[in-house]
C-alpha cells in the first residue's frame, strides 16, 4: 500500500484530510462498531460547526498596511483552517480537488462516516462495518496495471463491497410523458449560426475550455457519480463551465495576487480585495459561498438551464427534458431555448408552443467530458453511454452572445486570429490597450497539479467567475498562459509569516534548546506544544543519563496515528529502554480545568492500559512513567502493571513503594496510576523548584548503566528486565 498516504474523514458531506491510516482502529464488534460511529461523528460534526462558524466566513481586513501585512500573526493563527485542527493536512473541503493530493501521495483512504464505507484511492469502496479485520481486507485489493487503477481481486465477497454512486429516483409520469408527446429531433444547427468562421471571441472561448478540460477531468473522474444536482460541487462546477461557454468570465494576472492565503482558499487582489478560490466555500459574511445560483433550475444568458445528475441512464435523460419542459411553460414563456445539463453531458431543448400544441426539439445527448472503461483513472468511474455522439459540443447554446472583441484585463484585448493559425492551434493577435500594439500568442495550459511555476515572459491568468463583486471566485486548478505577451503588472513579491501545523520530530544526537516550553504564545495550536514537550525531554534526558551512548540514542515518538486523538491531545512516548518508557500526555494551557485534568488522566490510564495489553516491547517490564500536562502545568505518575500476587517489599520501603506494592493487585487500571510528586494541584515548570522536583524523578529514571535494566517502582533500585517468552531478539 506505500508508506506515504492521506486519509480522508468524509462527515457531512466535508472531507477532512490527516497524514496516516487508521482503518485498524474500527471496532469489529456490532455494538461497539455503532459506539464507535457515533463517537466519530460528533467529534467530527463538531469540527464542521466550527469550521462553519469560524473559519469559511471570510473576515475583511480594516486596513492595508504598507508592508503587505493585512492582520496579525495571532489573528491568522485564529483565522486559518488550522485553528479548526492543526493535524489537518489542507482546509476541510467538500470537493477533494487533484492538485491538493499531492505527487508524493502512495495511497488514499476514505473514511465516509455519511455513508459508512471505506475507500481506497477513491476507486473501491467497503462497508465500514463488514471489513474483515487484522489487516485482511488487504488481500481483496488489487491493480489493474494496465489501467493504473486501484480494483478488487475477484474472489472478493459481494456482502463486504460498497458503493458511492447516485442511485436516481425516476418520476414514472414524467418518463412516460416523454414516450406520449411525440418530442422532436434537431441538430445543433437550430441553436447557432451555421458559419464555419469563428469570431476572435469564442475562438478564444474555445481554447479556454480547452484548457480547463483537462483539470475538470481529473476532478469529475472520482467523484462526479456521487454528487446530486443540488450539491455545492455540482452547482459550481456547472456555473463555471457554463461562464466560460458563455464568455460571462473575467481574469486575473496570478503574479499581481498576495498567494499568502492560497492555502486558506482565498487571495487578495492588488486593489485589497479578497477573491475566494473555486470550491473552496469561503464567503463573505451574509453571502452565500460560491458563485453558482442556489437552484437547480436558472437562467443563463438567455437559456434556461436544468441540472440533472446521471443522464448516462436513459430514464433520467427523458424525466429531464420534461422537466425544463415544464419550468419554462410555467413562466408563462410561448418559445424558449434550455438546456439539460449533468456537467459531463448536456442535451439542447427548443420549446414553442402556439396553435393549441407545444412543440419540443431536442439535440442528441453530448458528452462534454468522455469517459470509457481505457480513459477512467477509477474501477466504477463514469462511463459515457455509447450510443451518444461522442464529438463534444461547442459552448453552442451560449455562444455568439457578442460579436465584440474581448477584453483579457486590462493591458490587453482579443482583436483577431491569426490567418495562418492551423487545426485546434490558434494563435490570437492581441492589442495592447494603451499603445496599440499587437502581439501574436496562443493559449497554453498550465496544469497546476504538476507545477505551479510560471514564466516571466509570458502572461499567466487565472479565470474568474461570478457576476456579482462579492460572489465572484477564482479557478486556480490551472493556469492560461499567453507566451510572447509580455505582463504588465507589478508582482506581488511580499511574504508574511503565516500559520504552520507543529509537532514533535526526533532528532538523533542532537542536543536541543529545552526553552520553547516557557514560550507558548496564547495564539499557538496544541502540535507547538507537543514539539515544545519534545525538546524538553529530549534535553532533560540527555542531560540525566549517566551513559554518553544511551543519551546519544534518545528516541521519542509521537503518536503513531495523530488523528486517533481526542481534538486538543497530543501523546509522546518513549521505548522502555529510554526514562522507563515514559509516556506524556499534552493540553494547551487554555483548555486547563479540573474537568478537562479529570478526562485527560482518564484518557492517559486508557492508554497505558492499552501499552500493558499489547506491549511495544520484547522485555516483561513492571510498568511506565507517564506525565499528564497543560503547558507548563505538570503532574506526575508511575502506572504500574498489573500482577496476580503482591510483591515482597523491602523494609526500608518508601511510602510510594508501598503504594505501589499494594495497588499493583488492583485489577482495576486507574487504581494503578500513582501519583510521583504529591500534592492536588500540579507543579508549575516556570518555577525553579518545581522544575527541579521533576528533573529529580527523570534523572532516577534514567540513571541506569544500559539500555536493559529498568527502576522497579517497589525496591527503587535499577534491575535487569526480562525478556518474553519467545522474544530473543
């Protein structure tokens, strides 16, 4: 399966993107499997009402400073889509968009607590609560190598497959209305002039398509099965292609945008302006995200347009047309042009009624975007009916709106074609606004999912699209490129400090400077802590180990898979070898409270229940060092296994020592966690001596002369551990 991978929680039509698998975490047990579910989807609804509230409104700053900088450092750190969790790995989108994978991305998992399935790669699906556990499902995937797609082996069992796809309700009435009305067939000559000659304007139009073409192919390919009319992706998608069919577009010179922000979905315009990214959902307050009208029914330039999803099936296809039908004649309208439109296909729809009969033509059903069994990247992908024609359609119903010549931004036009321009290669002559000058370049595509560098001699724009000031959004899946166009723009060059997920890496060797812990500013996310806590360690231990060779080989990890945490936790731990296998537990200190103390420790005992059941060691070892903290405010414990008999205590035994001598019998694991440095409240690390009372007990732990010997919380003295039986490694 690789070792470099995303996994996508999918709640509420959102996915939220982690770096690591957690597929072995889904309880097997029925009962448990739903306790599990509901437990996912609250965290996870919660994540969406913050993300709702917080982050996707779009704030507008109060001022342009000079610098560039529009905001604090703590007001980004608030306003990212990091403050929503700073595990995520890119902003919490309802449309996975290609370029966001990444080209180091080895494999993808889907956990879509909406329908309960997992995906792989985004082209096999299992039911979350039938997947055969301990890895097993593993065997039933496969590669079709000649497809380079993610497919199941054929023994795979029917009961453990699952399915995105839309599955549409048909109106019986309205298909059998179809079959009564005696609709009409009509060539796409009926929708615009039969010329052969193409004006500079939708010459252009068409090359601009073109372009995108390739972007919105691989974003439809995954994904486009699974999305109703009425969904924010579709809408948008459908907006966007139909206002570049109908040049209703405008653009924008990528060097001249602040990029600070890309990753926030949103730029901001030389002007100040903010612009939203595509699909990216942020809006300004009181306005709806996205540019495309709400509705599944609208006009557009003068045709009305009805979004259907799956016309590939030829019920849905004949429902549809009645229903444009029907939504034009009840505007009161005697004749009008539609379109029905599934963004992949398209059908044109010429409606007259007079003489005491309605007359219906329709075009043949066009596929904008083809797909076939060779060209899909996905086993169940969409598949283009082969009856259809497959030579797709120009922008016909939309086009030939303006003869005009066409204004690129505000340098340049569109004034004519290049008379020697050959097939689909078209070179456009192009007029300077100010000095008259023209220019001779063609339209390239720039696919921003292999690159995002652009030329400095060349014009690169993005499309934009949205009538409206405040509902316009910006297209950056791919760049237009114009060689030979020399920008006349200044480029935006500053760069501002923006917010940064954190956490802990291991560093071989290296001594590390232990003070970020008592620099925590109120603004940072839970990974600065964790990182912080790191260093810590990692310095105390080195400093308190008695043996240069065992310092130099301190290892602490994180938690293996991060997005298991609770929101707000973070884990360290060590092998037992280093500090007795010392495990922290981390808080911000703004969520401090003796209720969230109360379930943190809680939390902490379950997972070191969890370490004694299923041991991360080759040696039989008698228990762990564990600190529970938020920031600086630290408390410390020793859970000590479990044994069937009490142990002999020494008698000059330590009030601890017999504490733990007599809680080790406990079956009970919160009775096993001792508290190591007295008192109710937690010590304070901003203070020498409380510093020092922790120091103390690290340096007990660690002052043992090799890697295989342990302090034994009931003699305090240093003891060679045991190996397991069958562990001789």
């Amino acid at each position: 399966m690789g070792t470099r991978g995303l996994v996508f929680i999918r709640c509420h039509g959102r996915y939220f993107a982690f770096r690591e698998a957690i597929v072995h975490q889904i309880p097997e047990n029925d009962g448990k499997y739903h306790e599990w579910l509901e437990s996912m989807r609250k965290v996870f609804t919660r994540f969406v009402q913050k993300l709702e509230e917080q982050y996707i409104p779009l704030v507008i700053p109060d001022s342009r400073k000079q610098d560039g900088l529009t905001s604090s450092l703590a007001e980004r750190y608030m306003k990212s889509f990091l403050s929503v969790d700073d595990r995520l790995e890119m902003p919490p989108i309802q449309t996975l968009l290609p370029h966001l994978w990444g080209s180091d991305i080895e494999w993808m998992y889907t956990i879509d607590l909406d329908r309960e399935l997992l995906g792989v790669d985004h082209s096999v699906y299992l039911k979350l609560s039938k997947i055969p556990r301990e890895g097993r499902w593993h065997q039933y995937l496969d590669v079709d190598e000649n497809r380079r797609r993610r497919v199941f082996q054929e023994e795979t069992p029917g009961s453990i497959v699952g399915d995105v796809a839309l599955k549409p309700s048909i109106n019986s009435d309205l298909r059998a209305r179809y079959n009564c009305i005696g609709i009409e067939p009509m060539s796409l000559k009926g929708f615009h002039s039969s010329t052969d000659t193409l004006l500079p304007r939708e010459a252009l139009l068409l090359s601009i398509f073109s372009c995108i073409h390739r972007s919105f192919k691989k974003l439809l390919d995954p994904f486009i099965l699974e999305w109703t009319p009425e969904s924010f992706s579709f809408q948008e998608i459908a907006f966007a292609l139909l206002s570049i069919a109908a040049g209703e577009v405008t653009f924008e010179s990528i060097r001249a945008l602040d990029k600070n922000y890309e990753a926030e979905g949103y730029y901001i315009l030389p002007d100040g302006h903010l612009l939203p990214c595509f699909l990216y959902e942020r809006h300004f307050p009181g306005v709806e995200p996205g540019s495309a009208p709400r509705n599944r029914t609208y006009w557009f330039s003068n045709v009305l347009v009805h979004l259907v999803s799956r016309l590939d099936l030829v019920d849905v296809e004949k429902a549809a047309v009645i229903e444009v039908v029907d939504a034009g004649l009840d505007q009161g309208l005697d004749e009008f042009y539609a379109m029905v439109f599934s963004i992949s296909d398209v059908i044109l729809v010429h409606v007259q009624k007079g003489g005491g009969r309605v007359r219906v033509q329709r075009s043949d059903l066009m596929p904008l975007f083809y797909f076939d069994e060779e060209s899909s990247n996905y086993l169940n992908g969409p598949r283009t009916r082969p009856a259809q024609d497959t030579q797709p359609p120009t922008p016909g119903g939309c086009r030939q709106l303006s003869d005009r010549k066409f204004r690129l931004n505000d340098g340049y036009d569109v004034v004519g074609i290049d008379a020697q321009s050959m097939g689909s290669s078209r070179r456009f002559v192009i007029e300077d606004i100010q000095t008259g000058k023209r220019f001779y370049s063609e339209v390239q595509h720039l696919d921003l999912f292999f690159s995002r560098n652009t030329e400095k001699d060349m014009l690169d724009l993005y499309i934009v699209i949205g009538e409206e000031t405040t509902r316009r959004s910006v297209i950056s899946l791919a760049a237009l490129q114009f060689p030979m166009l020399p920008p006349k723009d200044t480029p935006f060059t500053n760069e501002v400090q923006m917010p940064i997920s954190e956490r802990y890496h291991y560093h071989f060797g290296r001594t590390l400077d232990s003070s970020k812990l008592f620099k925590i500013p109120n603004y940072q996310y839970i990974g600065f802590v964790e990182d912080a806590w790191g260093k810590y360690i990692h310095s105390m231990i080195q400093r308190e180990t008695r043996h240069f060779e065992v310092a130099q080989f301190v290892q602490i990890s994180g938690a293996q898979y991060r997005c298991l945490l609770p929101p707000g936790y973070r884990k360290l731990g060590m092998y037992h070898c280093f500090c007795n296998g010392l495990q922290a537990f981390l808080r911000h200190p703004q969520d401090e409270s003796h209720e969230e103390w109360m379930k943190t420790i809680k939390y902490a005992v379950h997972q070191l229940s969890h370490l004694e059941q299923c041991p991360d060691s080759v040696f039989i070892v008698r228990g762990r060092s564990a600190i529970v903290a938020f920031g600086t405010r630290v408390k410390l414990f020793y859970y000590i296994y479990h044994r069937e008999e009490a142990p002999v205590v020494p008698q000059n035994a330590s009030p601890t020592s017999i504490q733990f001598a007599v809680s080790c019998t406990d079956p009970e694991p919160k009775h096993r966690l001792v508290q190591l440095i007295p008192g109710s409240e937690p010590i304070d690390l901003y203070y020498k001596d409380d510093r020092a009372k922790l120091e103390h007990w690290l340096k007990v732990f660690c002052d043992k002369k090799d890697f295989e010997t342990e302090w034994d919380p009931i003699t305090g003295e240093y003891i060679t551990m045991a190996r397991g039986v069958g562990n001789t490694e």
